[in-house]
C-alpha cells in the first residue's frame, strides 16, 4: 500500500508525515540497494538478478496500483504470463523464486503472502508448471484472518507451515483447480 502524505503543523514548520502510522514506504529499488549494501547481500547476486529483480519490482508495482481497485478474479488474470514472456528453466525458477521472497521481506517485513502468491504464481506459470492460487481463511482469537498460497502437485509452493492444515480455502484460481 503506498503512503499517502498529509501536511503536518510542528513547531511552526509544515512537515509531509504519513496519513495513518501503520502504513509503509512505496518499495524502491533504492531501498533495497541500501538494504542490501547495509546487509552485504550483494555479494550473494547471481549474474543476471537484476534483470530478475527489475521484473519483480514492476509485478510489485502492478499489484500496488491494481490490488483495491480490481476484483480478485480480473486482478489474477493480470498474473498470467503473456506468451511474449520467455519460459524459465528451473534453475532460473529457483532462483527468481528466493528472490521474490528476499524481496517481499525486505520491503514488507511481514503480511506479504497475497503479494508472494501473484508473483510466484506468474513465475511458475511462466515456467510451464501446472500451478494453482488459492485462498483461504480462519477464525483466529474471534476474528477472521486470511492467507493466500500457490499449491503445485497439490503441495504449498515456499510455505514454512502447511496452510491447509489452517485455513478453509474460500477461492481457487484457476476455478476448480485447473492448473491447465
């Protein structure tokens, strides 16, 4: 979610300060060189990664600017891949997938799993695997939480704990679990 800027008076200075306090910093990829050269991630880059890395920040930006004003089912139409996109190899897969998740940690921290499942998605699709998104949701402490997973073979594609164990799945895409 982007921040949205109002104007502050403090101390007779007018200051930009962000419109509530729990909303985050738009992702740059500014932020997460200075990140990434703060933590020496850099030296872990692979040739290549910034081309992988230009292609997540502009599927990030996609959903940002999509996420509240299409309906679920238009928003993942715009997760397939186009027939222009070259397929990947599972080794490109591998890799494209560790650093979509760095990615996501290290510009959202937590509470990204809606925006780890769109990418991953797109990304095992466009390598040709059969995959499905699904979401899901539980009664937590009297209220509801939800979850959104990608599931290849029937399995949870970069979940640390089984989600189907935890939450009732509410919507699949593609209906029905087609994975065409």
């Amino acid at each position: 979610m982007l921040t949205r800027l109002r104007k502050v008076q403090h101390q007779g200075h007018v200051q930009q300060a962000p419109a509530t306090p729990d909303m985050v910093q738009p992702p740059s990829l500014r932020r997460l060189f200075r990140l990434s050269w703060r933590h020496r991630i850099w030296r872990k880059w692979q040739r290549g990664d910034l081309r992988w890395l230009r292609q997540i920040f502009r599927l990030i930006v996609r959903i940002e600017r999509n996420q509240r004003r299409l309906p679920l089912p238009a928003l993942l139409t715009l997760f397939e891949p186009s027939p222009e996109d070259a397929p990947l190899s599972e080794n490109e897969l591998r890799r494209v997938e560790r650093l979509t998740l760095a990615v996501l940690r290290r510009l959202y921290g937590r509470d990204f799993c809606m925006k780890q499942a769109l990418l991953l998605y797109h990304f095992y699709r466009r390598a040709g695997m059969p995959v499905c998104i699904r979401f899901g949701v539980m009664r937590a402490n009297g209220q509801l939480r939800g979850h959104a997973w990608v599931e290849w073979e029937g399995r949870p594609v970069a979940e640390a704990v089984d989600p189907r164990q935890q939450f009732a799945v509410t919507y699949t895409h593609p209906p029905d679990g087609r994975r065409t």
